[in-house]
C-alpha cells in the first residue's frame, strides 16, 4: 500500500520559515520524481518544486529563490525547506510521487502565513 505522509505545516508569521517534510512507503522511492505542489482556497493545484530520481530541481517562479526541495533516498523522504514566507504562500501543500503514468499524492497539510 503506497503512503505518502505530510508534516511540518502550520501557522507561521510573514518572513518566516517553516520545513515541510513527506515520508514515503510502499514505493521503491529512488526511482520516482518527487514534488511538492499547493493549493489556495478558491484555486488550482500548482506546482511548487519537484525533484526527479537524478535530482534534477525545478521551482515555481513564485517560490524560486526562497524555497529548497531535497530528497534523502535512504529514508524515503522528501522535504521543502521554505524560507520568507508571504501571506500568499498559504495553501495546502501536497507531496506528490510520479514515475512514467503512474503517479501518489498525500493528504495534504496545511501552512498558513498570517500576522
């Protein structure tokens, strides 16, 4: 049974951090692109950074520059570290697995920027 697990979200004030973590299992992770993408009330799901089997990294304009994605294979983990944080980074993050056709996604977990 595949399992994607989020943690890390929560409630954090303009300009600061938070670490978004995603523990992966029943999948042979290294093989797999890993993502991590978001979506604001009202919105679509968009992609916020995603890390292939090579890692090669990709972000979003809108999180380039503030945002890191890394990937440690040995503990089937996924992490985004997210660093000044803006009131319209508030969403609910997804972690997100793919490879070829097949692709998992989390339940989500939620980060709010809000003074």
């Amino acid at each position: 049974q595949v399992q994607l697990v989020e943690s890390g979200g929560g409630l954090v004030q303009p300009g600061g951090s938070l670490r978004l973590s995603c523990a992966a299992s029943g999948i042979i992770f290294s093989i797999y692109a890993m993502g991590w993408y978001r979506q604001a009330p009202g919105k679509q799901r968009e992609l916020v950074a995603t890390i292939t089997s090579g890692e090669s990294i990709k972000y979003a304009d809108s999180v380039k520059g503030r945002s890191t994605i890394s990937r440690d294979n040995a503990k089937k983990m996924v992490y985004l570290q997210m660093n000044s944080l803006k009131p319209e980074d508030t969403a609910v993050y997804y972690c997100n697995a793919a490879v070829g056709p097949i692709d998992f996604w989390g339940q989500g977990t939620q980060v709010t920027v809000s003074s």
